[in-house]
C-alpha cells in the first residue's frame, strides 16, 4: 500500500513538473517571437523612413528634371519610368534581394537568442 502511494506521489511530481516545463517552452517561444518580431518592426520602421525620404527626393528630382527638360510632367514621366525599371529589378530579384535577407535575420535572432539562453 506504502508503493502504491509513493507511485501515486511520483506521478504527481511527474505531472506537475511536465506542465511547469510547458510553460517554461511556451514562455521561450513568445519571447523568442517577441524578440524577432520587434527586430523586424523597427526595421520596418527605418525602411518607411528611407522611403519616404526617397519619396520626397524622387519628387523634387522630377521638378528639377521637369524644368530641365521644360515640361514639368515629362520630368514626372521620366522619374516614373526610373521607378518602374527599379520595381521590374527588385520583383525578378526578390527573393535574393529581399527574402533570403529576412529569412537570414529571423534564423540568426532566433540561433542568437538560443546563444544567449544556453550561457544562462
């Protein structure tokens, strides 16, 4: 009877320790995703600030090309154009130019964090 209530103990441990390591594994996956996830949102964020600075120049370029060529939607034309040979380059290059590098970062956060967890 003593046996059966020391089996009846262990399991119990057994059990409890099995839902504790569950959420130890729950709580490093969210944070792993947490910690990716806010990488990628301020790259985000820097990349919408580049673009729009490029907004901007492509827009004064166009006027300055406009003048230049002494027709202001000519120099949009042209500005137009450049911007449709760039987005038929990226679009046939994707995924090296984009892809693969997102991909490359998500796997190096995750193996950096993995780094960081083991020296613990």
């Amino acid at each position: 009877m003593e046996e059966i209530k020391k089996i009846e103990d262990m399991a119990g441990h057994i059990r409890e320790y099995a839902q504790v390591r569950i959420g130890e594994v729950r709580l490093e996956v969210v944070d792993k995703a947490a910690a990716v996830l806010a990488g990628l949102v301020a790259r985000m964020f820097i990349v919408l600030l580049f673009v729009v600075c490029a907004v901007f120049a492509a827009t004064a370029g166009a006027i300055v090309l406009g003048r230049w060529m002494g027709s202001l939607a000519g120099g949009f034309f042209v500005a137009a154009g450049f911007f449709l040979l760039a987005g038929i380059v990226v679009a046939l290059a994707k995924r090296r130019l984009i892809c693969e590098p997102v991909m490359d970062e998500i796997i190096f956060q995750l193996y950096e964090n993995n780094e960081e967890d083991e020296e613990d």
